[in-house]
C-alpha cells in the first residue's frame, strides 16, 4: 500500500519521468527554479512560466527523486519551496525532490474510534536518547502495553536551528530533519499503528516562525494587513490573496492525514487565527478532513486548543465544520491550584475555590466556558474535554520547566494523575509522567544572533522574579537545555517508576472495562458533585441505560469525614480505588474509589 497526497504547490513527480515545479509568487517580477539534477552534475536554472493568479511552474525533464533545488525571485533571492516535502539543510537551504510512493506501508489501518483513545504526548527530540523517530518506535511497545493508544507527537514542521519545540516552523510540509528523514516519521506511524497506536501531530496555523520565512519577499497576501498574533504578523485567511493562503494549509492538514497516514491533528493555539469570513478557516479545513475520511473509510479525529472554550466548535460526532475536542486547560488549572495554591497569572480565576472548579469540570466539561470571567454555561460533552495534568505547555512555560511532581506532594500528584484517567474525558498523559519522571520539561531553542539575544532578554523579564538565591533561569539557547530535558529512562526501571508505571496500567484496564464501551450511552448532562469536607468530592456520572459510575475523592492530605451518599436504592460496587481506606465514614487522605451502580463490565 503507498499513499500520496495531489496538490497544487511544490514539486510533482512526472508519469513519463521528470518532476513540475509549482510556486505561488504574486510579487515576483520573474521566477526561475534552480536544481542539480544528479549529485555530479552542474547545478542548471531553468526559468519559469508565470500563469494567472501569481502562480510560477517549471518542468524539469532530468529531475527525480532525491534532486536538490530552490526558487530564485527577481534574480536575486534564492529560496526553499514553501511547500517542499523535504528540506535536510534547513530552511534556509534547497529542498529537496521526494517520491512519496517509495514507502510501502506495511499495516492496512483504518484507526480508532474516539472513545478508545488515551493519548501520550511526546517531543521527538527529548523523548528518547536519540532524540530521533528512530528512538521512539524503540519505545513503542512500553506505551502499548501500559495502555497508551494514540501518540501526540509536537510539532515536526522543518524550523530554524537544529532543535526547539517545533512551534516555530516555516515549512509546514518538511519534517524537521534533525530527527530523521520523511521516510523515517512514516515508520514510525507504521509501526504505530501495527501496534494499535494511533499517531496525532500538532500543527501550527496561527503564524510562521521567525527564522527561515521568505514568504514576505514574493508572497506578501500570505500575511494580513489588519489582523495581528502574538508571535507577529498573522496569517491572511479573509482578505484579498486569502483563497491560497486557505488552501495551502488545507492542504497541509490533508498531507500528513492521507500522505503520512496521520489519525488526526491537534491544531495549535486557534483562538490566535483571525479570520472575519464564513465558513471560517477551521470550519473548512474540518469539512475538508471529514470528506477525507469518508472518501478513504478511515477514522480521523480534530482536536483543538482554543483558550476561548466554545463548545460550538465541538461534537462528539464527525460532524463537517466541528471538531472531536479540545484541550481541557480548565481541568489542568483547577487541580494545579488545589494541590499548589498558586495564584498568579492564569491561575488566579481558579484560586478562590479551585475543588468547586475542579467540580464543575468533572461534570461539564468546561469551568469558564466561552472564556468568561464567570463559571457557567450549558454542559459540554464530556468525552470533547481531553483532561491532563501536564503538557509541553503547562511545564515548559514555567522558569524551571517542573512537573507536577515537584510542585506539589508526591500523593497528590499520582492521584491527579488517575484523575485524568479515569472520568468519561479523554485522557492524556505528557511523556515521562507514566514513570514519575524527575527531569524538568524546559523551554529550548536553537537560535542565533539577535533572535537568540531577543528570547534570552524576554524569558529574563518574564521569569526573573522566579529566581531567587543562587538559582539560575535556564538558558533557553544553550543546547544544555534540551539535554536536561531529556528523559532518563532509567528511572521507569526503579522501583518507584515501576510502581507508577504498574499503577498507570492498572487505571487504563478499568478504563478500558468501564469507561471505554460506556462513553456512547454517556448523558450529556446531569452529571452531579458534590463535596466532603474540605478537600473531598463525590461525582457521579449517569448512563442512558442507568448506570452510574461514581467517584469519591479526597485531594488533601488530611483525613475528611464523608456523609453517605444521597443515591437511594444503590448499592456501588467498587471497581478501582487508590489509598482508599473509609473505616467509619473518614476518607484516608490522598485517596480515591471509582464505583458502578447497576451494571457490569
């Protein structure tokens, strides 16, 4: 089986032999595609045809598979394709002709229904000591078998320098090439999928980075002229030039479903696109997956992270136009400050009564949904809400990039934990915190020159006041960063990182037991909490078929006095518990039970 997406940008190879190269620059006065068709032979420039619309193409009868080559604009400015499959130098050298049929996929997959996923987030270049595609499909069977089933990857976008988050990237169809070539990254989702992972990647639509973008020189209606990001100029999806501009990213998302055989996208920050029109860029770019997967017979799910929390973009069915889910800060937010009490920034709408929030997410989904400055609003459904403890953003925007772990008890952290397993939300789990990692997830980036100066100044005025006695702020530019951010993987072999590793398994098999088959019969509202004490809460999440399961928890480190509940008629059976220990009504502290009224497995 080999997979290759049609589109009309970058380089195309030919039926009868030879490739087509295709460029969109309206501001070019001339254009010409410089390549070497062999390794020995002398580099050649071939001019360009300009046809309507500011579209250039060239056909080069001697270009194949493995053929450098670049752009020249006005005579003078030599550039990658926006749109190259491959960039092995950087973006600031030639791309790179490749055949995407060369990859035979080895595992006829169609992907997973959205109730089973349990997803793993992972950066490629810290997750194993490699820091290549290589080295993670070495660690893949550890995750299948703990119960992990859908991969996370950040974002692989070719970018400026050898490594950083990948948040930053300028040619969104490039893997980056420091982790290995695009024939890597698709073993990698193949051997995935023969293990029953599914494979998600982050896309960055809400701006290019700053290192590497040439799109200003020839391309100018790529950028609005009204709208503004905060990472800079944003992209144009609504005024003059816009209608490429929306095809070249839904194309991009379309390459890495159907090319790299991706199972979905988690798409970055889309509450910094700015876009007046309608249907919106993310109403058609989830219209134009959804075709996709019906065409193919595939399952391809569409996650958000959207701060403005509209439950109007979300469905818990493939519907064109919405997305499967979104990235739940809110549930993040609310369990950091009860076990942390911190307060600032973010934080603070969470600090007053952060259990009530924590209480309202259990059972709604969102605590402030629409963005609003006030808790309410009609429920969400649950399985939307992708629930978390920590993610690259959550630890790495801090000073010292800590987990979880390090900022609050070690009890309350592991029962946080299950908290996000275990609830009819869709769980994800960020790379290492299966085995109680130690090592700090820290912001990185391999600029240089001003650019590195800029971010050494900014992280200084942004984190200053963390650092305090002989404490040092991580130099985000200093390779020693992305090492210390590495994970150890020995520490999942101790016995503290076995116990964790036991415990993740164990949670994810009741998932999979009770949770799991249960999510199509989950109502949408009606869901109820109530508090224990201080520090406890009891939940109960109620089934078309009425079932209930139910959750009693004490998030503190003090024993509370639990009343009984006040479902008549039900005797829960108890399927999972965590330190539960509730003789005469007092609930042990750090501690939890799951029940189910009802119903079996």
């Amino acid at each position: 089986m080999r997979r290759t997406h049609t589109m009309p940008f970058g380089a195309r190879l030919l039926a009868g032999g030879g490739a087509r190269f295709s460029l969109w620059a309206p501001a070019a006065q001339e254009a010409a595609l410089w390549y070497r068709p062999t390794p020995k032979a002398a580099a050649r420039t071939l001019p360009a045809t300009r046809s309507d619309g500011g579209w250039w193409q060239a056909n080069a009868a001697d270009a194949g598979a493995g053929t450098p080559y670049r752009w020249l604009i006005d005579g003078k400015l030599a550039v990658p394709d926006p749109a190259s499959r491959s960039n092995p130098w950087g973006p600031h050298e030639p791309s790179v002709v490749t055949d995407p049929a060369s990859h035979e996929w080895k595992t006829d997959w169609a992907g997973r229904p959205w109730n089973e996923l349990v997803f793993y987030e992972l950066h490629v270049g810290s997750f194993s000591p490699l820091g290549t595609y290589e080295g993670a499909i070495r660690k893949l069977p550890e995750l299948a078998a703990l119960g992990f089933t859908a991969l996370e990857l950040m974002p692989l976008a070719s970018f400026g320098g050898q490594w950083g988050w990948g948040y930053d990237g300028v040619l969104p169809f490039a893997p980056h090439a420091a982790y290995g070539s695009p024939q890597d990254l698709k073993r990698l989702v193949d051997e995935a999928h023969a293990l029953g992972m599914c494979v998600f990647l982050d896309v960055v639509y809400n701006h290019f980075g700053p290192d590497g973008n040439y799109l200003h020189a020839y391309a100018p209606p790529f950028f609005s002229s009204s709208h503004a990001s905060p990472w800079g100029a944003a992209i144009n999806f609504d005024q003059e030039g816009s209608a490429v501009v929306r095809d070249f990213f839904v194309h991009n998302a379309l390459y890495w479903i159907e090319e790299f055989g991706m199972d979905g996208l988690r798409l970055d920050a889309v509450h910094a696109i700015a876009d007046d029109s309608r249907p919106d860029i993310l109403q058609e770019l989830s219209a134009r997956v959804r075709e996709l997967a019906t065409a193919s017979g595939r399952l391809v799910h569409l996650v958000l992270e959207n701060e403005k929390n509209q439950p109007a973009r979300l469905s818990s069915s493939p519907e064109p136009g919405l997305y499967d889910a979104q990235w739940n800060d809110d549930f993040h937010h609310a369990v950091h400050v009860a076990l942390t009490e911190e307060s600032q920034g973010y934080y603070a709408k969470f600090a007053r009564h952060p259990l009530a929030l924590l209480a309202r997410v259990l059972t709604h989904g969102f605590a402030f949904p629409e963005a609003a400055g006030v808790a309410g609003g009609d429920p969400v459904p649950l399985p939307c809400m992708v629930n978390f403890i920590g993610n690259h953003d959550q630890i790495g925007n801090r000073a010292f990039g800590e987990r979880l772990g390090q900022l609050a008890p070690a009890e309350g952290a592991e029962l946080a934990l299950l908290l996000a397993l275990l609830t009819p939300a869709t769980p994800m789990v960020f790379m290492g915190d299966e085995f109680a990692a130690s090592t700090p997830f820290l912001y990185f980036a391999n600029w240089d020159g001003g650019l590195r100066d800029a971010v050494r100044e900014g992280r200084a005025r942004e984190f200053g006041h963390a650092v305090t006695g002989d404490a040092v702020l991580p130099d985000p530019c200093d390779v020693a960063t992305l090492r210390a951010s590495r994970l150890q993987w020995e520490e999942s072999d101790t016995a503290a990182g076995q116990a964790r590793r036991a415990l993740v398994q164990k949670a994810l098999a009741v998932r999979r037991a009770w949770f799991q088959p249960r999510l199509a019969q989950l109502r949408t509202q009606g869901h109820v909490a109530e508090f224990v004490g201080e520090t406890g809460l009891r939940v109960a999440w109620h089934y078309q078929d009425g079932v209930t399961l139910g959750m009693e928890m004490n998030l503190g480190p003090d024993a509370v006095v639990a009343t009984p509940s006040g479902a008549a008629g039900r005797v829960p059976a108890e399927i999972f518990s965590h330190r539960w220990n509730a003789d005469g009504g007092v609930w042990a502290p750090w501690s939890a039970r799951w029940t189910a009224s009802e119903g079996r497995p």
